[in-house]
C-alpha cells in the first residue's frame, strides 16, 4: 500500500497540515496518510507541550478523516526522534507498504542539517509542499509540489494569531486544557500584565469553585479581561464604533472592556455570551450576572496588586452578591478619592 507521512510537532495542527494530507491524496495516489507527532525534534529547541495533549489535538482534528491515522512510533521511543531512525523501523514493521515522506519547504531548505539524508531518500520517496509559493533549489531528489499555501504555521497559533486556522474541535481542546494563553497574553500586554491577567484567572476560578459555576468559563473571563488594554485610543475607536457607539461618551481608559468583549469573540473565536458580557461588564461592574460579578471582584481583589485582600476575598467566597456590592463601595470610595 502507498502510505504518506507527514511528520511534525503538531503544537497544535493546523489547516496547513490538513492541506499537506488532502494534497497527497489527491496526487499522490496514497490510499493513507499517517500523521506522525515528534517526541523530541533534533531541529527545534523550545520544549514542546506535552504528548498527551498533541496527540488528542491530532486526533480530534482528523476524527472526520477515516484514511488519515496517527501513527505514535515516535512517541513510544524515548529520546530524540531521528527520522532515519523511524523509517528504518517503519520498513521493519511494514515492509509492502511504500512510503512517501511529506515536508514543508522550511525543511527542504535544512534539509542537510537533518540527519543521514542520503540514506533517508533511499527509504522513501520524499515530497515537498509549498509554504510561501517558491520554488527552493535542493541536491537532494526530492519532488517539489506547488499547492496553494495555506499561509499558517503552529508558532502564529502558539500566540494566538490566525486561530481561524485550527479545526474548531482543536480550538476547543485548547481552551478546555488552557494550552498556550500566556503566550495569547504575552504578544498583546506587558509582562506585569500578563501576570495580573492570569492571577485574576485564578481567583475567577476560586471564585467559581465557592458557587458551583463553571470553572473553566471564569478561568477563561480571567484570563482575556484585560486583553485590550495596551490599545491606544485610535485603534480602540473602530471596534468601539461598531460594538457600542454609545459607549464612547465614557473616558477612555473604560473602553478596554467594552472592545476586549468582541475580540475574545471575533480574534480569538470564544463564542460565549457569558463570557463576552462578564468582560463588557468588568471595568465598571454594572452587571450582577454571577461571572460579571466574578470578574469585577477578582480584578479588584488580585493579590498581585498588595493590598491586603484576604478578608474581602472570604467574604465573596461566601456571599457573591454581598461580596459584590462590598468591593464596588470599596472602588466608588477610591475613584471618588481619586478626583
Ligand atoms: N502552512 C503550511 N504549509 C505547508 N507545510 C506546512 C505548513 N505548516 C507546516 N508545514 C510542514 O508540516 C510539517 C510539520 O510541521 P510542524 O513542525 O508540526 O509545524 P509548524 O512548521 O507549523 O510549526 C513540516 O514539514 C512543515 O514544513
């Protein structure tokens, strides 16, 4: 059987992989394509996220495609995973099938710094998709195959760009398993944001757990809450024009909450009315849904900011509402203070 294999770190998949597969299908003639995870690649030093979770994301994402399967090879052999090492061991295993190994042109252009190249062209006939829609010179016999490019790699995802290009069930996996939001949060705000953001997520989550709400939901409102809050007034106006024209009678350093509730929506794709209203609301808590009160208290409360807080922080662990009320006295009294 004719089998193609795209080998990859998968951290997470993305519709530029799922095009490499369906391409090979179509003029390749494979009856399957086998998608490979790394365990450890010799080429990359980040630490990639763990096993478990790539590997349910690549599943999910191919679960509508019965003819492409995750093959796990390398993720039962400890170390680092040299591809000579698993095609010796796929020709061991499967020695009628023949094999086609896919790669993006980034590799063909390193494809020396792999190792034993002239011995891994012999073990498969090696294929190579357009990433940018060049052509690239290589020694190697390696067929080059132009397809549209589908203009996305795991590193924009891994920032939280492009996220439109991720099968809606991997987007999904990565919020329920908070996958790679410090590093969604640390492209847009400043570090001591980043950590207030994700400090807040925690105590939306206490919060949550003290009421019987959804854990994730909070953690979720928590963590995007201030996602705006580094955007001048001119790139805010736009969003603002479209979301709440009213609402810009209000100073602007209110506005964040107001524009980070339609791109928690429309960049990073949470669908989720709870969760876009608790962050409409946060700033000047004028909602008493329970997660807009959630989020109020959380952000006034955050123990990053060094007040002494542990007090008020019971008192909403106890009574929401009560608790509520007593931190927007508490924050009428400041503002007032203030002017
Ligand atoms: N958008 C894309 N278009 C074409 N090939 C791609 C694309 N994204 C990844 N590839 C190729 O898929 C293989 C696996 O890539 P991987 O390491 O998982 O992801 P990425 O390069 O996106 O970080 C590599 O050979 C890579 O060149």
């Amino acid at each position: 059987m004719k089998i193609a294999i795209l080998g990859g770190s998968f951290d997470p998949v993305h519709l530029g992989h799922l095009q490499m597969a369906h391409q090979a299908k179509k003029l390749l003639g494979v009856a399957q394509v086998w998608f490979l995870p790394t365990k450890k690649t010799p080429l990359k030093d980040r630490q990639l996220t763990n096993d478990q979770d790539r590997l349910a994301m690549l599943e999910t994402a191919l679960a509508p495609y019965p003819e492409y399967i995750v093959c796990t090879l390398e993720l039962e052999r400890e170390g680092t995973s040299y591809t000579v090492d698993t095609l010796r061991e796929l020709h061991a295993r499967y020695a009628d099938h023949e094999f086609f190994w896919l790669i993006g042109n980034d590799q063909l252009e390193q494809f020396d710094r792999w190792k034993d190249p002239e011995t891994l062209v012999q073990l498969a006939h090696f294929v190579c998709f357009d990433r940018d829609g060049k052509s690239k010179k290589t020694a190697y016999p390696i067929r080059q195959i132009h397809m549209s490019p589908i203009p996305v790699s795991s590193s924009e995802i891994r920032k939280g760009k492009k996220l439109n290009y991720l099968a809606p069930q991997v987007l999904d996996y990565i919020y329920q398993h908070r996958l790679y939001l410090s590093g969604f949060l640390e492209e847009r705000l400043k570090p001591k944001r980043v950590a207030h953001s994700l400090s807040v997520a925690n105590l939306c989550e206490k919060f949550a757990r003290a009421h019987n709400l959804d854990l994730n939901r909070a953690f979720l409102i928590g963590c995007f809450h201030d996602i705006a809050k580094n955007m001048t007034e001119s790139e805010m106006k736009p969003w603002m024009e479209i979301v709440c024209p009213e609402n810009m009678r209000y100073p602007c350093p209110v506005w964040h909450g107001f524009v980070a509730s339609e791109i928690v929506d429309r960049i990073f794709g949470i669908h989720d009315l709870q969760i876009r209203q608790a962050i409409y609301h946060h700033v000047l808590g004028t909602s008493t849904d329970p997660y807009a009160m959630i989020v109020f208290c959380a952000d006034k409360l955050d123990p990053l900011r060094g007040y002494p807080v542990q007090e008020q922080i019971a008192l909403v662990e106890q009574d929401l509402s009560q608790g509520f009320w007593m931190v927007k006295e508490e924050n009428q009294k400041y503002l007032e203070g203030k002017e």
